[in-house]
C-alpha cells in the first residue's frame, strides 16, 4: 500500500490535518525530550518555586521549583507511552478474544459472558478498583486502561469477525485446507486492521482522558512521574495562585486528545462501510 | 391541453462546486388517463427525470438548471415550496422501485396511509382509517381491516407494493409516477402490479408515468414511449410506432435484449461496452462509442432531432430509415 | 416545534435557580472539613478532626487556658495531699447533661474508668493510679502509686482524652466507640445529627451551665451563639477554599501553606493560624532491616537531610513553618536545644563518611510515604533526593494512607516512614514515647528516662529529663522530626469572636455573625 | 413485554453472581487493613488484631464470602466498617445526590445534545453542522474535574452566581432551590455526555435521512419540519435511545470524579473515600448496586427498543 494513501482521509479536512499536525508536533516533543527540555523535570529549586512564566522559565515553575515547560515536554512522553501501551494491551487482548469468540463458537460463549460480566462494571470504578489493588506504577496504569478497554474492543472485534467469518473468501481458504491460525490471521485479520486502527485512535484518545482522571483521584501513575494527569492533579490548589499550572497542561491535554478524535474520525470515514457502525468513538 | 408538459428540462448534479449535466433538454407530455414509458438503462437520467416532477429533488445535490415542468396548466418550478407540497401526494403521486425500504419500519401501514390522507384531506383520523382500509382493498389485499395493524416488516415485497399503491392512490392523483415499479419483485408479481396498476388506472383516468429498464414491462402497459440515453431522450413515439419501426441504434438494442421465449440462443446480442460514466466527457454523439453504426462525424457532432410521422421523434446522425 | 418550549423550560428552571437567594438560616455554621471522623467518642479516638467536632459537646473536668497551662472546666478546684499521691478534685454543681440528668461524681467516676480501661491515652494515667472513688456527689478522689507529673495534662487534653458522658452510657460502653444515639455530654452543643458522607449536626444545648468568667483559650465562659453547626466533609481542598471564598462554608480547615498570602489579603477571608504546631516525623525501624541497633548509620541518615528546602517545599510562606529541632515550640514550656543542633546539618560529605563507616554499602532502605498528606509527600521528595545524595540508596515507596498504616505495623516491610504529629501539651503523649508505636524503640536507655519522667511532679525536674530524653531521640533516631508546620485555617469575615489564632482545635463557642 | 423482562432477570442472576464474586475477590486483595485505619494513628497491634477478628477480616476468604453473599441476598449488603451503619442505608444517603445528578445530567444531554444534534443533522455541511459536531468533539475532549475547577472558579469565586460545591438534601432547608447545588456540577458531566449524544443524533439522523421511506415521506407532501421529526428523528432515535442508556450507566461511574470535584455526598464519591478507608462492605455494596443498575439500564434499553422499533421482537 501506497504510504500516502494513508493521508488520503485528510484531503479537505482542514480540522483534521491540523489534528495530526499537532500530534506530530506532540510525537517529537516525546522523542526528543531531553534535547528540548530546558531543565531537568524532577530537579527541585526551593528558591524559584511558583516562578510565574517568563525569563528562563516560559511556562514558570510548580511548588516544587520545577520548570513547567520540561515537565509538559516529558509529559508527552508519557502521553505517549500510556497511549501506545494502552492500545497495546486492549487491541493484543481484545483482538484476539473477540476473534476467537467469534470463529469457536463454544468457546466464544464463555468468553463473551466473561466481558458481559466486565462491562458490567463502569469503566472508572472498575479501574479504580484494580488500581486499588495494585500498586501506583505506569505499567498498572496501562494495564488497567488496558483491560477496561479490552472489552469493548473484544466486543467490536466478535461482531466484525462474525461478519467475515461467513464471507467468500474465508470459505474458500476454510475449504482450500487453511488451519484454523492461518485462517484467523492470515485471511480474516488483514481485513480488520484499517478498523483496528481507527478503534485505536479513539483508545489512544480516551486513555489519556482516563489517565488523567485517575491521577486526579490520587490512583493512577506515580506522583514523581511528570505527566499531564499529574501536573493537574498536583497543581489542583494553585488555581488562583499560580494559574499557569492548570493551564499549559490543561491544554495539551484538551489538544491532544481533541487532535486524537478528529484523525480517528476522518479515518473512521475512509474505511469499509460494513464496520463503520462497530466503531463508537465521540 | 395536456395534463403533464415537460419542456426542454435540464438537471444538474453539483460535484464540488462544478455543475455536472446529468439530465439535458428532455420534453414530452402525457395526456389524462395516457399512460408514458420511459426507458433506458440506469443511470441515464430517468429516474432524475420523474424525481424532478414529482418535486423531490430539492435539499439534494441535484437541481434543475433549465426548462419548464407544467401540470394541470401550472409551472411547477417557479411554484413556492408550500404550493409544490400541497400537489404532492394529492393530485401527483409516486411510487418507487424498493417496496422492501420505502415504507417507514417503526409505523403501522394504516397510520402511514393515514398521514396522506389527513395531510390533503381534513378528515378526522376515524374516517381517514376507514378510507385506508377501502384503498387497501382497492389494491388487492386480502383482510384489509387486519392489515392496517400490520407493520411493514410483516409483508412481503409485493404486499408492500401495494401498500405504496394504495398510499399513492390516496387522493386520487390525476398523474401517478412509477419508478421501477416491478424491478425488485418476482416475475409473477410483477404482473399482478402491473395488471393492479392497469386496472386503477381505467378506473381512476389517471395519468401514469411509467419508468423503467424493462422494455417488456413498458410495451406491456404503455401508450406512448421515450427511450432515455445519457440524459437524453433518444427517441419517442406511440408504443405501436416505436416497436414496429425503432429508429435509433440504442432503441434497436434494447429490443434486441428482450428475451424471446421463442427463440432458443443462448447469448443476447446486448449492446456492446458499458454505460459511460457521468463525469465522463463523450463528444458529438453520446452514443457513438458504443454505435454499431457510429461514423467519424457522431464523434464530433451533435445529432439533431429527426421527426417522422406520428410524432415518431430521434436523435440520431444515422436513424434507421425502415423498419429492418 | 417542541425544541423552543425545551429551551424556555430549560432558562426558566436556570433563572428561577439563579435567583434563590441562599436560603441558609443565619444561625448555622457551616465548617468544611478535611473528611469525615471514625466516631466522635472521645475516649477511643484520637483524630483530630474528631474533637474539633466533639468538644463542643463533651467536657473534660480540666481544659487548656491560652498559656496551654490546664484549668478547671468540669472541676471547680482540687486539693493535692500526701506528696501528691492523693488527688482531691471537687466538680461544680448544677451542671447537666444534654439529657437533662445533673452531672454527678458517679458520671465523673464511670468516664475516667471506662477511659483508664479502654481509652487511647487512659492507660498512661491508669498505670499509675491504685484507686479511684467518688469520695462524695461532687468529688472524686485519685490515688496513686507515685506522684505523677502529668496529670492534670492528661485531664485536660480531651482528644482521645477523659470526657465526661453520663454513668449509664460510659458504664454501659465497652472498647467498642459509643454510638452517635449515645453522645450526650455536659458542652454547649448537642449532637443533632449525623449523615454519612453529608455531614454531622450540632444544635444548641440550650440549658448549658457555662463557667462564669472571661474566656481564655478554652477556659472561661462558654456561650452558644449560632444554632446549629455543621461539619461537612469536604475532602478536595481546592473545593473548601473555593467554597468558602463563594460564601458555601463559614470555615474551612487545613489549607496549603502556598495560599496564605493571597488569602491573608483577600478582604473576603480571614485566615487563622492554628497556635499549636505539627511537625512532620521520620520513623526509623528499631526491630528489623538495617537501621536496627545501628545507631551510626541512623546519625548518618539524620546528618544527611538539611529540612528548610523541604519546608520550604512543602509549605511555602516562612511565617507557616520553622526548622526547629525541639520536639515542642518556642515559648512552650517544653522546649529545648537538647541535641538539636544535629536536626537539620545537610551535610551530604559527613553523612556519606559516617554512613561508610556504620559499615552501610548501599543497602536498599525502604522509605514509606503516603500521598494523603500532601506535606509529606512533598518533603519526602526532597529528603530522597539529599539522601541519594549523599549515598544511600533510597527506595521511596508511595502508597495511600489505608496501606501505609497497614504495612508499617509488619516490620519486614519498611525502613523509614513518614507520618506528622499533633501538638501535645505534654511530651509524653508523643507517639515516639510509646513503645508499641510502629518503630518500636524500646531501649534501655528509654526505659530508664521514661521511669523518671513520669515518677515526679516537679515541673523543672520534669523538663530537665525531657531535654535529656529529647537528646537521646538525636542519639539513637527513633524518629527525625522534620520541622514545625502552622496550619492555618479560613473563616468568613463576618463571623465574629474568633481569635486569629486557635490553640489546637477550633472552637465556635463564642464566635457570633 | 413483562414475560420476557421476567426471563431476562432471571438471565440476569449468573452474571450478577459472578461480578459479585468478583468484586468480593478484588477488594479483599486490596492491600490495607480497615481496623487499622479505624482505630487511628495510636492503635497497638494487638488492637488492630482484635478489632480484625471481631469485623471477621481474619476468617478464610471464602468463609467471608459465603457469609456475605448469604446476606447480600437477603437484602443486607452489610454494615459499614467505618460508618457503623448498614451498608444499604449509607448507599441510599448517597443516592438522593447521586440520582439527582445523573437525572439532571441526563436533563442537559436531552436539552442540549439532541437538538443540536437534529439542528447538525438538518444543516449537514454547513458551518453551523461544522460548529456544532468539532464542538461536541472538543467538549469531549476536556478531562471533566478540569472543567469542573474552572467553572467553579467563574461561576461561583469570581461571579458568585451558583454555589461551589456540596448539596443539602432537598428536605433540608431551601427544600427545591438546592437544586442549584446540582447545576455546575450536573453541566461539567454533561459536557462530555451531551457531545456524544449530539455526534450520536447527527450521525444516525443522517443515516435514516438517507434511507428510501423519507423520500416516501416527502412525496406525501408533508412539511419538511414533520418529514424531520416523524420520520427522520422518530426513526433515529432508535440508536440514540440504546446511547442513553449506556450514557446513563458511565454517568454513574464518571460522577466519582464530579462528585470529588464538587464535594457532593453521592456514591461516588463515597466510594472513592470507602476505598481510601477501606469499608469493604461499602464498596462492595456500591457496586454491586451500580452493577445492578447497569444490567436494568440494559433490560430498559432493549425493551426501549423494542417499543421503537417493531422490528425487534422480544425473545
């Protein structure tokens, strides 16, 4: 395939390409951020804490005299990670149990009542819960997004499988002698990756909503790691007091993830019409 | 005066902000109580055609860009908006070629009968159902009472046709459009709606206008006829006019397509190539790349309409002078 | 079509919300709180938050004056006789409960052996006392084995402290805390209501016996202006200091250092800084890992952390905090530099040498902080950092305030933790001197102090051995203390009567809008 | 109708079983010990022990769990750890709040949400479709408590229009005009809401406009304004209704954050705070409630459905 192709989606959707504009602009401020930090993130500076923005520091300092521009820049690193690595899990998981479900019907009847019972559970409460459980790190972090994602994707996944399963084509390899692994990702896979991937931008999008919410509740990622959701959190007091703390990060947020739905929605319109309804998004 | 006078109509589809021709100087008339048949493969502007009539091409990409639609002595184009509605559904109605998708699933078949009648008619919702269940009888179908409980879903294809019948027959239209009619349906219904609409039509005296791609189905029902090609009418004349002697290339092959229960050949002698599409440019004559009998000039040139007697008209460099 | 009527339905509803004034009654008080107490029973429980509610309900026979020296409330006077081994406490007459029964000896007499029994710092005082007897309506008589220092301290310190309920309540109380039906106490305020996670209600006790004279810190006169008081929780800080700002509380406690000074001069707050300081407090573990016994390496430890950064850190404007080593403040009685001179050196070099000599090569030292607090978390940040400094290798180690106190009562599973203390009146109710506190430093050479602390009455002798005690706590670092920490509350300008400063809770006896 | 909502909760037990099973299972994994934090800093462990042992916290998980279960259905969720109350009537202390805020949230979404989603839909292509759908999508896009701190900082610091937080019950004084408590926070948890719900309405109103019996509709000769609402709305709303009800269902879940926000004594916020103090059987209870809440959200949904569109048929 075409590279380009893939901007086809955004050909008159001036909103859009801005959208991945800014993501580009957020991707290399998370590779790249030692090179464009201008401090260290966690070195502390009794002396210029709650500096407003200018001089050395642009975007001013927390209570902790940290430099609030490094720490929105590391901050997109972990946007990032948390994104990719939520995305990883549920899309991995949910993938492969809403295929399986789907192509052994036995086995899928277990399954699904399984995610049945998981989706009972309101997504923020459940998180809450396993983050209870488990220890404050960025790897529980991903894996409990993960999982409260896991069962959506796992239940879009068994529709769109279903739908293909009694398609042509996978008769014809069913019939040709396929084994049951090469029909599942040789044949019916392919088939499902330009939805996989607009459902990952919509995950990518909302774990970071779901991030941010529970490092407010004091239960997601490490306080000393700097991230958004952190920042936020941290800084919830100084809304008056130093305003500036709530609102760089604020905005990357609310950016990045409006920038995330605006590219997951102008690539939910350029892919098979027969999933487009599977996929919810905003 | 007749009751239908299409003259000289333009449509346009706007396509990013260029006006793409889809329908051009099309004209014919239908008289009261006549039945017309236009024909021509899909997508050459027919439906676009009765859609203009029937006023419904409005809020969509399509427009009229030129010429005349009267009815009844009136200029439908220039009407106002309310005006326009206050003819559909009354004395012009429609019926379309998916019985299966254009009755609204969520209501009951009675109340969306009732909605015309009560939309044109003042009548109480009481009178109006039981007028529902005349014209469900009207239309052939058994226990009419009952069926106006019914949903949509609950009937066949056919059923559903008649149902859009019997809607369209509310008010007792003076004209009746049918587009495609009988397409979706199997064979042997086909004919029964067809013999329906025959039937309603002698004894309403309405006007139909008959669309189709089915040259069978138009020589089965209709007086007149209008062979449609790439937005144009190719050819007209009365049914008996038209299949004793067709003028144009395309009509001759169109004939030729109707499957003969006599003749036992295996292949129909179909017309070569395919239908060009709508943003394709095609110079001179549309039909030339696909004429068996195009010369260098079709592809330069324009044809002019040819009249033969009977108001036999074509559009051909090349008519074919005598029947063959 | 309908969508119009919707909206109008809609701006009216909004309008017809806007414009309803605040329909609160004048005469209550709305205190928004850090969260919500376990009980109110004062014998079992020691929060905080747990007696700014309740001691306007539930009397002690002594209270704190403004000098923090104890005075009589419920006790009208006392006699000390034979060398202070028999204390003679006579109560004042005509005071009655919030049931409307006569406060007697018998009432008196229950509370103290249900506190000495079962109460939180009853024991400490009990140990010593041989009998306890209601020698007459109005007088209760203690014996004890030996003159004990700080008696009427402990009296008259009412947070999981000796409160006066009614014989049939505190007789029929067992360990367990009485149930809000049963809090019936002698104070100006009685219990209304309590409402989980909405609030807990006092109303006015309107038959109160109030002591007749000036009021002083929490003595004198004890008069019920408002109605009824509320506390609610309101556990999000930022939502109590917008709150009161808005007009929603009257009062809101525990607010970040960082605001004071916006606030102090916000003509719409009043602020109010809390007299009695806390302090943060670093315990070492005295019965596992490799702190235990190695005082050298602890001395390390302490010689590594220099505390003004991290107060500054964590609190903000100096006027909040002071980088004091003595485990009581300044005009206390209490105080003194008794060692304190190795409280915060930051010397990151001398550290590293005494380290390497305790025989430390980079074991891993677990260090517990829980984010509840966030002046704890705030400080620990910074004490990591000079520690890894200075070469120790620190695993910090966050968890929530629930798993903290769990896991800091197993000794296999820290090395350092942080918490904060209250102030105290009198240093033997700091939780280091309590030998079953996580920790547990139990030395012989605590023992011995503890014995002679508390085997006299005489005051100076008493603070000569505290100074020696408190030098020992810098010798063997049972626990750094980390600096002292002036809370402050915000009040709404038009109450009147509050003082710009509270003692350790705030009271609203006397306090008017 | 009744026949198979009956069927249907009895198809329901399995499932309720097994998350009750679950949640029992995850929270008692939660490390922390509520004696502890009950008793306060002071405690000796040989307190905490006791106080353990008479809660039952020190019988095998199982034991707990049956003994729990057996109550649970009985009707009694328990008593709180903290509170000393029974579970069931902390939960109904926190409903009022809670029940309040989701109707009221629900209230916004249909006033704000569908008719600018019609309004989109009806517009498709023009700025105002434009504005309305990037708009929606930009609300979605602010994490909810941020929102909250800033209208709280407008609305009620600065302007003093509306109270910042908490909520008296509707039978304390001031009886209905407390509702006003309940407008800032009901508005940041619709924000969200209301955009997918306007996104939710465009889109599926765009599908039917597409479909065959509209243009059945307009050749009637009906007024567009009727085409739009009984045929193209009446029909769209077959997918918006099944949204509501999942809506309903996270707004229960998303209100911890808005509850934590604007301190209101709801359940979620009880249950944030039940988990720092780790009331098990309050916890427990809260979700096995929401659970609950959800599963009948979803029976409403589908028999919603069912009334709507009488193509689906009950089986």
């Amino acid at each position: 395939m075409n590279t380009l192709a893939l901007f086809n989606p955004f050909s008159g959707r001036r909103l859009a390409f801005l959208g991945l504009v800014w993501l580009g602009f957020i991707l290399i401020c998370a590779l790249a951020a030692p090179l464009l930090a201008p401090f260290d993130p966690l070195a502390i500076a009794p002396v210029d804490r709650l500096s407003e923005p200018g001089g050395s520091y642009w975007f001013g300092t927390d209570n902790f005299g940290r430099d609030t521009l490094s720490r929105c820049i590391y901050g997109a690193r972990m946007a990032l990670i948390i994104g990719l690595g939520t995305v990883a899990v549920s899309l991995t998981a949910g993938s492969l149990i809403g295929m399986l479900s789907a192509y052994f019907t036995r086995l899928g009847h277990v399954l699904m009542r399984v995610i049945d019972v998981l989706m009972a559970f309101p997504a923020l409460l459940l998180a809450l819960v396993l983050m209870t459980l488990l220890e404050r790190s960025v790897a529980n972090t991903i894996i409990v997004i993960g999982i409260v994602y896991t069962t959506t994707t796992a239940r879009i996944l068994f529709g769109m499988t279903l739908k293909l399963k009694n398609e042509v084509f996978v008769e014809a390899a069913v019939c040709s002698g396929a084994g049951h692994c090469s029909v599942l990702f040789r044949h019916i896979l392919p088939n499902l990756i330009s939805p996989l991937l607009v459902q990952a931008s919509f995950i990518f999008a909302f774990a970071q909503l779901q991030a941010a919410a529970l490092d407010f509740l004091g239960l997601g990622l490490p306080p000393e790691i700097p991230s958004w959701g952190n920042m936020l959190s941290e800084s919830r007091i100084y809304v008056t007091r130093a305003p500036w703390l709530l609102i760089f990060p604020g905005i990357l947020i609310i950016f990045s993830v409006f920038s995330m739905n605006l590219v997951g929605d102008a690539l939910r319109d350029s892919i098979d019409p027969r999933f487009k309804d599977d996929i919810a998004g905003v | 005066m007749a009751l239908l006078e299409v003259r000289n109509l333009c449509i346009a589809v706007g396509s990013g902000g260029a006006l793409l021709p889809v329908v051009e100087d099309v004209s014919f008339t239908v008289e009261a109580g006549r039945t017309l048949g236009i024909v021509g493969e899909s997508g050459c502007g027919k439906s676009l055609t009765s859609l203009a009539i029937m006023g419904l091409l409005e809020g969509s990409q399509v427009r009229i860009t030129g010429g005349e639609i009267r009815f009844a002595g009136r200029e439908l184009t220039k009407l106002p908006a309310a005006e326009r509605r206050a003819i559909m559904g009354d004395q012009m109605a429609m019926i379309f070629q998916e019985p299966m998708t254009s009755l609204n699933p969520v209501y009951r078949i009675g109340d969306q009968i009732v909605e015309v009648l009560r939309q044109h008619r003042s009548m109480s919702r009481r009178d109006a159902l039981v007028r529902a269940a005349e014209l469900l009888a009207l239309v052939r179908i058994p226990g009419p009472a009952e069926r106006l409980k019914s949903y949509p879903h609950q009937l066949s294809g056919g059923m559903r046709q008649r149902v859009m019948i019997a809607m369209a027959i509310a008010c007792d239209p003076s004209l009746l459009i049918a587009d495609e009619p009988t397409t979706a349906l199997d064979v042997t219904v086909q004919a029964q709606i067809l013999d329906l609409l025959a039937d309603l039509q002698a004894r309403t005296g309405m006007a139909v206008v008959l669309i189709s791609h089915d040259l069978g189905v138009i020589a089965e029902t209709c007086q007149t006829i209008a062979v449609m090609y790439r937005g144009r009418i190719v050819e007209s004349a009365s049914a008996a006019g038209l299949f004793a002697a067709p003028r144009h290339p395309y009509t001759s092959g169109l004939m030729a397509s109707i499957p003969d229960a006599d003749a036992d050949c295996e292949t129909l002698p179909a017309i070569a190539g395919r239908v060009p599409r709508i943003d394709e440019r095609i110079g001179g004559c549309a039909f030339h790349p696909r004429c068996p009998r195009a010369a260098s000039r079709c592809a330069i040139e324009p044809p002019a309409t040819a009249t033969y007697p009977e108001d036999h008209v074509v559009l051909c460099h090349f008519p074919e002078e005598a029947a063959p | 079509m309908k969508i119009s009527l919707w909206w109008k339905s809609a701006m009216a509803g909004c309008a017809a919300l806007l414009l309803a004034n605040s329909a609160w009654a004048d005469g209550t008080l709305r205190y928004a709180t850090v969260g919500e107490p376990p009980s109110l029973d004062q014998h079992v429980v020691t929060s905080d938050l747990a007696t700014t509610i309740a001691h306007h309900m539930f009397e002690g026979l002594y209270t704190f004056n403004s000098a923090n020296a104890p005075v009589g409330l419920l006790a009208a006077g006392e006699k000390l006789e034979d060398d202070g081994k028999t204390i003679v406490i006579s109560l004042r007459k005509g005071v009655t409960f919030h049931n409307g029964q006569e406060m007697v000896a018998e009432d008196v007499l229950a509370s103290l052996n249900r506190w000495g029994e079962h109460g939180s710092r009853g024991g400490l005082l009990y140990s010593n006392v041989t009998s306890i007897e209601a020698s007459g309506d109005h007088e209760i008589t203690i014996k004890l084995k030996a003159p004990f220092g700080p008696w009427k301290n402990l009296l008259a310190f009412i947070n999981g402290g000796p409160a006066i309920y009614p014989a049939s309540v505190a007789a029929a109380a067992g360990k367990e805390p009485i149930a809000p039906e049963d809090y019936i106490g002698t104070g100006p305020y009685k219990f209304g209501e309590w409402k989980a996670n909405r609030h807990v209600e006092l109303v006015r006790h309107d038959d109160y016996a109030s002591i007749e004279a000036a009021p002083d810190g929490y003595a004198g006169a004890r008069t019920a202006h408002f109605d009824k008081i509320r506390f609610i929780p309101v556990p999000d800080v930022g939502t109590r200091v917008s709150g009161l700002k808005a007009g929603d509380y009257d009062y809101a406690e525990s607010i970040p250092g960082d605001l004071f000074a916006d606030l102090d001069a916000d003509p719409n707050v009043k602020t109010i800084l809390n007299g009695g300081p806390i302090f943060g407090l670093i315990f070492m573990n005295s019965k596992e890992g490799p702190l235990k016994e190695n005082f050298a390496l602890r001395r390390a430890i302490q010689a590594a952390l220099d505390k003004v950064p991290a107060l500054q850190v964590s609190i903000g404007p100096e006027k909040l905090w002071r980088a004091n080593g003595s485990f009581l403040p300044e005009g206390n009685v209490w105080y003194s530099d008794a060692g304190a001179d190795n409280f915060s050196r930051g010397d990151t070099d001398g550290a590293k040498e005494m380290a390497a000599k305790a025989g430390y090569q980079g074991e891993p030292i677990k260090f517990m902080v829980s984010t509840n607090y966030a002046f704890h978390y705030d400080q620990a940040v910074v004490f990591t950092k000079q520690l890894a400094q200075a070469g120790f290798n620190i695993d910090l180690q966050v968890y929530d305030w629930a798993t903290l106190i769990k896991k800091r009562a197993q000794p296999d599973q820290w090395d350092l933790f942080f918490t904060h203390h209250g102030f105290v009146p009198d240093p033997i109710l700091i939780s280091v001197m309590n030998d079953n506190y996580p920790g547990w430093w139990a030395t012989a050479e605590k023992a011995g102090l503890k014995a002679k602390f508390t085997g006299t009455a005489d005051e100076a002798e008493r603070q000569k051995i505290w100074s020696q005690i408190q030098t020992a706590i810098y010798e063997q670092v049972p626990t750094m203390k980390t600096g002292d920490v002036y809370t402050y509350n915000i009040a709404s300008p038009k109450l009147s009567g509050l003082a710009s400063s509270t003692l350790i809770w705030p009271h609203f006896w006397n306090v008017d809008n | 109708m009744l026949a198979y909502a009956i069927k249907r909760i009895f198809v329901l037990i399995p499932t309720l079983l097994a998350a009750s099973l679950l949640v029992f299972v995850f929270i008692h994994l939660i490390p922390g010990d509520p004696a502890a934090v009950l008793l306060g800093d002071t405690a000796t462990p040989e307190e905490v022990a006791q106080l353990t042992r008479e809660m039952g916290l020190d019988k095998p998980l199982y034991t707990q769990f049956v003994l729990w279960l057996g109550n649970f259905l009985q009707g009694d969720l328990g008593t709180s750890i903290f509170f000393q109350e029974p579970v069931l009537s902390v939960i109904a202390d926190g409903a009022e709040t809670s029940i309040l805020l989701a109707v009221m949230t629900m209230f916004w979404i249909v006033i704000f949400g569908v008719p600018i989603g019609v309004v989109s839909a009806t517009r498709h292509g023009t700025w105002i479709d434009q504005l309305s759908s990037g708009g929606a999508m930009f609300a979605a896009s602010i994490p909810t408590f941020w929102l909250g701190l800033y209208l709280i900082l407008i609305f009620s610091v600065t302007l003093g229009w509306l109270p910042s937080s908490g909520f008296p019950s509707l039978s304390d004084e001031g009886g209905l005009t407390n509702l006003r408590y309940l407008l800032l926070p009901s508005l940041t948890l619709a924000a969200p809401n209301a955009a997918l719900i306007i996104r939710l309405v465009r889109a599926s109103m765009l599908d039917v406009q597409r479909e065959d019996h509209v243009r059945t509709a307009r050749a009637k000769g009906l007024h567009p304004l009727r085409v739009a609402y009984a045929h193209v709305f009446r029909n769209a709303l077959i997918a918006v209704a099944a949204a509501f009800g999942f809506t309903f269902a996270a707004l229960v879940s998303e209100a911890v954050v808005t509850e934590t926000v604007f301190s209101l004594p709801g359940v979620g916020r009880l249950v944030v705070q039940s988990i720092l103090r780790r009331d098990y059987p309050v916890i427990q209870g809260v979700i096995l409630v929401i659970v609950i809440l959800y599963m009948i959200t979803n029976l409403l949904v589908d028999l919603a459905y069912a009334w709507l569109d009488p193509r689906v048929s009950l089986k």
